[in-house]
C-alpha cells in the first residue's frame, strides 16, 4: 500500500492511493484525489502514467475504487 503524487510538469495536481496485489497481478488504484485548481486536461497523462506503472509491476489489470474527483472520472478505461 502507498500513496503517488500525481505531477503535472511540476506542479502537485494531486494523490493516488495504490496497492499492488501480485497473486492476482492487480494495480488496485484504491483512491484519487485532485488539488485544488487540477486541470481535467490532465486525465490522459495520468491514464498514461498508470498504465505505465501496471507494466512496470507486472500487472496485468488495473483496478480503480470509488473514490475519483469529478474532474477526473473519465479517469478508468
């Protein structure tokens, strides 16, 4: 379990809280928080990111929970 920054160039634009469950080979995004003044633009650098992280850990799924800011909720795909 831990929780990522998410950076856009480089500013904070918020947090994602992630587990990694290598029996099921799952990256469970268990929670996504925005900072105020997060740019929706964002949505699909941080797809993109996730993504990339899954292959790194060797998942071959990715889970997202309920918690996903509004800005964001085209998030999962």
């Amino acid at each position: 379990y831990y929780v990522l920054p998410i950076l856009h160039g480089d500013d904070l634009i918020g947090r994602m809280d992630m587990a990694f469950d290598k029996k099921a080979k799952t990256l469970e995004v268990q929670s996504t928080y925005a900072e105020d003044g997060a740019p929706a633009t964002a949505v699909d650098d941080i797809r993109t990111s996730v993504q990339t992280l899954a292959t790194f850990l060797g998942a071959e799924k990715i889970k997202y929970g309920k918690i996903m800011p509004a800005i964001w909720k085209s998030l999962p795909k």
